[in-house]
C-alpha cells in the first residue's frame, strides 16, 4: 500500500508504464484545508480535535442540509461542520485502519 500525491507524481511514476490500472486505488479528495501543523486534510483522514474527545473521519455528507466535507465522530454517527479549529491528522481510514477499531 502506498499513497501518492500530487497527481504530477502518480502521473510519472513507474506504476502507469508497469500496467497499473488503477481498479485498487482510492482516490483521497483534498479539502482545501490544513491541520494546525499545516498538513493538508483529505476525505478519510482521521483527526483529533483540540476542544472534543475522540478520534474524528473527515467525510464527504449531505447531512447537516448541505454537502461539503464534515468530521464524522467515530464512535457514533453525528457529523460536525469540518471547520473546528485544532484539527491534527493522526492518520487516516486506508493506512491506519486500528485507529478506528481503538476507538470503538
């Protein structure tokens, strides 16, 4: 498993002329933001927050009337608006699988 970004490095690198198709890749939308530490938050990513308890999913929601990203405690299925200060990325839901089921 492997991430690559940005798009100019997956475009160059060695898997597109070795066959890759790309049937086994996520793609991991950016939200156009950054942790407090300046690292950018991507759909999937997961992070603590400063001022609440827990570990949080950035995902892509409908729910709260209207679509954008939002942060998904994982622990239950409330969605809060991803604007939040204090976000730090811990990992996300591809790489770091175990931080979902510590929460649980």
């Amino acid at each position: 498993m492997k991430m690559l970004f940005p798009w100019e490095e997956i475009r160059t690198t060695q898997l597109l002329d070795d066959g890759f198709d790309g049937k086994d890749c996520v793609l991991m939308q950016f939200t156009g933001l950054l942790d407090k530490n300046g690292k950018e938050i991507y759909e999937g990513d997961i992070v603590t927050l400063s001022n609440f308890l827990g570990n949080w999913i950035v995902e892509w929601s409908n729910k709260l009337g209207q679509a954008g990203f939002t942060l998904k405690r994982i622990d239950d299925d409330c969605p809060a608006p991803i604007r939040n200060a204090g976000k730090i990325i811990i990992g996300n839901i591809y790489m770091n699988p175990e931080l979902i089921k510590a929460s649980e």
